[in-house]
C-alpha cells in the first residue's frame, strides 16, 4: 500500500475541492472515491440491520446500486457486512481469471473475496436477481465493498463503484485504510479525543484552535478540518489531542499536506 500519509494528502486534496455545501459524509464520499480512482462511492451504516441508513450515495449509480441490494437483501455490501470482508464482484466485466472466481485474495494483510462476471461451480451467479437487475439498470460495473471499522466493530460499508472505463483504476490496496479513516473522520465523540493528563475541558480547547487553524490553511469548512484531524490521528495511532498539538506547535501544516506540487505529503 502506499505510504499512509501520501494517502492522507491525496484526502486532504480530494477534500478541499469538495462542494462546501454538500453534508461531510458526501464530501468524504466523493474524495474517497477520486483517491482510488473509483466513478462514485456509496457509505452505508448497519448495512443488514433494521437500523441500516445511508449517509451519502455520491453519484446516481451509487444510489441506484445501494437501493438494490437493500430491495433485493443480496449483493457485495451485506455480504461484507456480515463477514467482515473486503467483497469485490464484476458486473458485465470479465473476471481477470474466469477459473477463479468466488477466490479469496490477501493484500496488504486484507482479506477480500472475488466474484467475477462468469458462472460459479454451481451454475449459479453469486447474486443472480442482483446482478441480473443491476446490468440492466446501469450497465456494466466493478463494485469493492469495504468494511468500516476504525475500531473492532463494523460499523457500516464503504463501497466504490467503477464503471468500465476506470475499472482497471480502483485501488484496491489503499480501500481498507480509506474506510476505516473516513469512519474515524465520521464519528462525532472519537475515541481519538482521550486525553489522559489535562481533562476533557483542556483536550477540548486545544482540539478547537487546531481546527481553527486547519480551516484557515486550507479555507475548509469545521466539520472537514476535524474530520482531516480526526484521519491523521488513526493513520498516525495517535490521539486527536496529540495530532492538535501537532498543529499548534506547526509541525504539522495541511497546506503542504494539501498542497498538489508536493504529492508525496513527505513533510508531514
């Protein structure tokens, strides 16, 4: 996988030129899905429970696509969900290797279960009204389900949608690393905010004027800046607090993290 903090950078870059007044889960969304190189991304909570709700679908497939596995109860995202699993599947693309499909493949420590656009061993699609009414509707696509787990629960699924023209684009190896930041980045009371010498009071002030101070750099709105702290904090397995720190002292500057002649983020 790419180092983590170029990851970050490309983020922060996705980010800035997000529209402002579009809801911080669609933002992370659409930046997500333009560093691994995806057409749109859809992220999902309690993907197979009653509770299940979708903050962002950030393209008219992505919506589509989400509606119909939650209609039909089948498809990469639940499966993903219950198994705790990255899940990849071929809709009217060629599977790289037809003789393989259903495989389980390991990047990066990742497991992930591939399903590609040819017959199982049994004669049967993996999903068949899925895959049969998912070609029909939006035509050919590559779609990579990854769970959301900043912590040791699935909290929801991230999904990237790829249609054929960039399906050979989506970076797979850095998606597990996206969710689980975008997760990070997504929760309002972090566990990232634990502040073990100074109180909750002190942590609080000190987080605020690192947020001020990241607005300012990269001319973001709040909810962004602290959801770019909060996605440095679990990229570094660092505190919130420690990371603001960081910023205050300006050790850590997001306009050159931000910056697009440096894509390397290496100062950081």
């Amino acid at each position: 996988m790419q180092d983590k903090t170029v990851v970050l950078a490309k983020l922060a870059r996705a980010l800035a030129n997000q529209d402002f007044d579009a809801p911080l889960a669609h933002r992370l969304g659409c930046a997500a899905s333009i560093v691994v190189g995806a057409d749109g991304a859809a992220i999902t909570l309690a993907y197979t429970r009653d509770e299940r709700i979708t903050l962002c679908a950030t393209t008219d497939l992505a919506a589509r696509l989400e509606d119909l596995q939650e209609v039909l109860g089948q498809g990469p995202g639940a499966e993903a969900y219950d198994s705790d699993t990255q899940v990849e599947v071929r809709i009217g693309l060629a599977s790289p290797d037809p003789t393989q499909a259903g495989r389980s493949e390991t990047d990066e420590g990742v497991e992930r279960l591939v399903f590609g656009d040819v017959r199982t061993g049994s004669g049967e699609r993996r999903w068949p009204q899925f895959e049969q009414q998912a070609l029909s509707d939006v035509g050919a696509v590559r779609m990579l389900a990854v769970p959301i787990h900043p912590d040791h629960d699935v909290l929801g699924i991230l999904t990237f949608y790829a249609t054929p023209e960039r399906a050979s684009e989506l970076e797979t190896d850095v998606a597990q690393f996206l969710a689980d930041a975008v997760g990070v980045a997504l929760l309002r009371e972090s566990q990232w905010l634990v502040n073990e010498t100074s109180g909750p009071w002190a942590s609080r002030s000190r987080v605020h004027q690192a947020t001020g101070m990241v607005i300012a750099q990269l001319q973001i709105p709040s909810e962004d800046a602290i959801a770019l702290l909060r996605a440095h904090a679990f990229a570094s397995s660092s505190s919130l607090l420690e990371v603001s720190e960081a910023v205050l002292r300006r050790e850590l500057d997001f306009t050159h993290v931000a910056r697009p002649e440096d894509p390397d983020g290496s100062s950081t």
